[in-house]
C-alpha cells in the first residue's frame, strides 16, 4: 500500500490479497472498467475510494 496525501493507493498484489483473487482477475476489473486506476510510474494503483465503489457495485444487501 501507497498512501499520498493522505490517500490510500493499492497495487495490483495488494487487491488480490484483500479480495482473495487472483491477480489476473484485478487486471481484468480494471481492463473492462469495473475497477478504476491510477499509474505511478510502472506501476498500476487503486484508491481505497475507487475500491470502496466497486464494492458497493458488487455488494447486495439482504432486506428481510
């Protein structure tokens, strides 16, 4: 994890092991917009707000 100004930056590697994927399936949220990113140089970065929307997205809350 990356954190500028106060922002949270996760790497490809650092995805896959918070939502327990590969990291070919990161890749792939980001190659057809599902996960939005950020490159640093070489390297690929998620926010912590970017994360917390796709999540959201993929979530369903149960109404009982």
């Amino acid at each position: 994890m990356l954190e500028i100004q106060g922002v949270k930056l996760y790497d490809t590697q650092d995805l896959a092991a918070m939502l327990n994927v590969s990291r070919t399936t990161v890749s792939n949220l980001r190659n057809k917009g599902k996960l939005k990113y950020t490159r640093i140089g070489k390297k690929l970065y998620t926010s912590e707000e970017a994360l917390r929307e796709y999540l959201n997205g993929i979530l369903v809350v149960r109404e009982k």
